[in-house]
C-alpha cells in the first residue's frame, strides 16, 4: 500500500505515489517513488507555427514525439502558421466596425483549420475535436458581435481573441497524436501559467506558476501520456485569459521545463538551428553548433527571433540545456545551448539585427557632467516603462537607442526639460555576439572595414563585453549585415559552426 504523493520543491528521497494516482495506471508508475520518478529522463518540444502549419507538419511532429517517447516528452506547441498575426486582425477589423471583412476572415480560419484536421481523419464526425473546433469558432464570432457593437477593441479581448490560435493547434495536435498510438492528453495553459494583468504582454508569476505546471503536468506524465501544452497563452490570477507577448511560446516551453526539471528544452522551428546571422538575409549562413547562454540570451534579445528573450532564463536557473533543431529536417543534430564556452577560432558567434528603431539624442554642455544626469534621463523612460537598447555618450550629449515608440511624445517633453533633444527614426542595431569578443584583438578593424561604406550613428560594447553593437540606418541594414557576415564568417571554426 502507498502514502500518498506529496509534491515538494526539492527532490525528496522516498515519497510514494498515492493509490489513486496509480489505480488502473500502467504497472511502471504503480511502484515507482517519487525520487525514481524524477530521475526519468523528462524532455520539453516546442513546435513554432510553421512545425504546426498544416497536415503534413503535424503528422512530422507526431513522428518527432513518436521517437521520443522513452523521454517522456511533453509537447508545447505554437497556433498553426500565421494564425495569430490573422486572429489580432480580425479583432482589429472587428472593432473598426468592418464586420463582413470580420467575418469572411472568421470563415477563412475555420475552413482551414477544419481543412488541416480532415486531411489528418479527424474533426470528420461528431468527435470531442469537432465539437471544440465548433464551439471555439462560436466564442469568437461572439466576440466578433461583441467588437462590432463597442467598436473598441482593448487589451483584454484582444488576448482573449489570440487565445484561440494555440488553443485550437493543441486540440488538433492531441487528436493526431492519439491517432498515432501516443496516448496524449490536452492541457489547459490558462491553469498552469500564472500572469500580471498586463495583457497583451503579460508575465508570468514564477513561483504559482512552477507550482501550477507541477502540479497539473505531473499527474498526466505519470499515467504516461503526452501532455499537449497552449505555448504563448495564460491568464491572470482571476483566471482571465492572457498572453505573454509575441513568439511566447518559447518562454511557454522554458516555464515547463524549468517547472519540471526538464532535461533538456527542444525549440522545433523552421531553420537548422541558430545560424551565423538570420538566414532569410543571409543565406549562406552557417549553423552554430553550441553556443553558451549568455551569447544566444544577447542574440535574442538584439533580434534574432529564432528564440524569444525570455526563453532563457528559467532554462539558465536550473541549467536546463536548450537545443534548437529544424522540424523538416528531425535527424540533424541543431544548436544546443549550455552552461558551457567551447573553445572557438571565430571572434563572433553570429550577427543579430533590429529594425524600427529610435534613437534619442540629448545635449546639455551644461549639465552632462552634473551629478545624476544620467539618472535623471534614465528615471524618464523607466517612468514610461520604455526599454533602453544601446547608450552612447559623448562629452556633451548622450544618445540611446529604443524600439518602443508609443510613449515617445511624453517623454520627449521631459527630456527638453534638461536638454536640447533630438529623435532620429527608421533606424537599426546590428548587433555582433560572442564570448571571445573580449579576448581577440583586432575585432573592431575587421568590422570598422566592413562597413566602412556605412554611416554607423552610435557604438556601444555591452557591459558584458560579448557584443559589439551599432545603430546604423534601416536603408544600410541589409548591406551591413551581408557586408560583416562575410568578413567574419569568411572561414569558420570547423569545430563550432558547419
Ligand atoms: P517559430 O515560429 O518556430 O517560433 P520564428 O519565426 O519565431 O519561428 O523563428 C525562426 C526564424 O528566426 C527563422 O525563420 C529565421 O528567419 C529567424 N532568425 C533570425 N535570426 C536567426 C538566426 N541567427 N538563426 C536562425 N534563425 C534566425
Ligand atoms: N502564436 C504566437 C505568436 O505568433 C506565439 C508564438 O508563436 O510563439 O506570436
Ligand atoms: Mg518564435
């Protein structure tokens, strides 16, 4: 007879699963105590809108979890394709009083949603995926109804309207799971993360939220089913459907991971990994094979949007690898993101670029030396919770770089305040990252040569001294980038790069 399971923080020693949990359940799970149970090996695989576009991706996905079954795999998954830019859209139409665009949009998405699921045999008949793509389809024209008479379209609808995307990805990715022999069940994210009310960008509570993922996930992972997780949505502490900012879901996959002690994070996208420079600009960009935290958390972060920003962090706390892998291509090995610095002939690991930037120009001979200057400025976009990218100073004027334009005008005005101000618009960072920036002399030559054409507006080494940033104009970008991959990535270290 078993005690019954407690869910602690900390891996215990001896801590029984309790007889309900195990009554009927395969015979692995009715013996194993919780300490063995941590010690199976537990992985997190996230699928990004193209991994999830249509039939043929989601059956590759279920031959991806299929082959990973001994690892317990949990799936988090993105909506399918360009399904949430379509759903902001259709909110968006909605409200502007345009309601047969609305509703011809509404249609589209069903017919292809409802397409995908039948070339896949399933939401043909009266089964549980056919009813939840019905009654999904009738909350948002609801919600379409609902837009058309306010015609305001706020934050909180506009999550409520995106929720959609995931949630209807996940219903059908259950179902062809299912259907390929993986017993698999669908989660609800909006039970498990926990955010602010910040809707629209909202963030995730750290400790409800773990506590929430363990405690949900793990009783399904012990019946040895899949579970099948909305990346991207959650909801306030009143339950209110939220979402936590666009391309989420990678932060989705790292809450799991981190929740659950995951051995390693898979981001399934549609390139071979992390390349030298995004491949759409470049196309001979090479595949980084490893690459240390801190250079993909600064690469995120500077805009190569092949991982989200917040996707790093709770994967770094618990030292949860993080590989990065091509869902057309499952047999190729991807980037795998550690703890680790390999060794490396190259002085950059990849080049990562921003559009739609702004930078801010204040000179004051008078007060640049003054004490608490800076602070001053600095109070101002905190004030406004705008985010500074790049600082340069100079001895009369400091200039900083943003990509959050909506508060602009009010913070303009306080800034003329303490000085003359200056905003420059349609402006880029190309960012340059790796660890042995800060070891190989002769770097900022080979980059000052590459753009020597190029007029470069602000410099800036971040304080970690892994990057190498410039603010340039968003006409130079693509030949700023194609001008400095070239340079640095003229021959590469066989033993990091392919
Ligand atoms: P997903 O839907 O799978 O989350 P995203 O579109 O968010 O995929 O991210 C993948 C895209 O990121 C790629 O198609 C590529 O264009 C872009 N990208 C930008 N920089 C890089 C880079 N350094 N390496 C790989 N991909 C990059
Ligand atoms: N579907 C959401 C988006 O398009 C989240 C994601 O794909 O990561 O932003
Ligand atoms: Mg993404």
């Amino acid at each position: 007879m078993c005690a019954p399971m407690q869910i602690a923080d900390q891996r215990p020693s001896t801590v029984f699963l309790s007889e309900e949990l195990s009554y009927g359940k395969i015979q692995l799970f009715q013996t194993v105590n919780k300490a063995e149970f941590w010690d199976l090996i537990m992985i997190v695989c996230k699928f990004g809108g193209t991994s999830v576009q249509d039939a043929d991706a989601m059956m590759r996905l279920a031959k991806i979890i299929g082959a990973q079954r001994d690892a317990q795999p949990v799936v988090v998954s993105s909506a399918m394709g360009k399904t949430t830019n379509k759903l902001l859209e259709l909110a968006r139409t909605a409200s502007e009083g345009r309601q047969q665009e609305a509703l011809d949009l509404l249609a589209s998405l069903q017919d292809n949603h409802l397409k995908e699921a039948r070339k896949l045999g399933i939401a043909v008949s009266e089964d549980w995926v056919a009813e939840k793509i019905d009654t999904y389809f009738k909350e948002m024209l609801d919600l379409v109804h609902g837009l058309s008479a306010l015609g305001e379209l706020t934050p909180r609808v506009t999550d409520a309207m995106a929720s959609y995307g995931e949630r209807l990805s996940t219903a059908i990715l259950t179902q062809v799971l299912e259907n390929q022999g993986i017993p698999s069940q669908l989660m609800d994210a909006r039970q498990c993360v926990i955010t602010d009310d910040n809707f629209v960008n909202a963030n995730p509570l750290a400790d409800e939220t773990e506590a929430a993922i363990v405690k949900h996930l793990r009783p399904v992972l012990e019946e040895g089913k899949v579970p099948v997780f909305q990346g991207f949505i959650g909801s306030n502490r009143e339950g209110i459907t939220t979402t936590i900012g666009r391309g989420g879901s990678d932060h989705s996959a790292s809450l799991v991971g981190a929740a659950l002690e995951a051995d390693e994070i898979q981001i399934w996208t549609d390139v071979d990994g992390i390349m030298t420079t995004d491949p759409r600009m470049v196309p001979e960009a090479h595949r980084v094979k490893e690459i240390s935290f801190n250079e993909a958390a600064e690469l995120a972060y500077f805009g190569a949007r092949v991982l989200h920003p917040a996707t790093i962090l709770p994967a770094v706390r618990k030292k949860i690898p993080v590989r990065v892998l091509n869902s057309s291509k499952p047999d190729q090995e991807g980037t795998i993101i550690t703890n680790e610095t390999q060794p490396c002939g190259n002085p950059v690991k990849a080049i990562a670029y921003k559009k739609g930037v702004t930078i801010v120009n204040i000179a004051s001979t008078r007060m640049l030396m003054a004490h608490g200057f800076l602070r001053k400025i600095f109070e101002i976009f905190d004030h406004y919770k705008v985010s500074v990218d790049v600082v340069a100073t100079s001895e009369v004027s400091v200039s900083l770089s943003v990509d959050e334009t909506s508060a602009l005008g009010d913070i303009v005005t306080n800034l003329k305040k303490i000085g003359e101000v200056k905003v420059e618009g349609s402006q880029a960072i190309v960012c340059c990252v790796g660890d042995n920036l800060r070891n190989i002399a002769g770097v900022p030559h080979i980059v000052f040569s590459a753009l020597q054409n190029i007029d470069i507006h602000m410099i800036s080494q971040g304080a970690s001294s892994i990057n190498m940033t410039f603010v340039i104009s968003e006409d130079h970008l693509p030949e700023a980038v194609r001008e400095l991959h070239a340079s640095l990535f003229r021959k590469v270290d066989p033993r990091i790069f392919e």
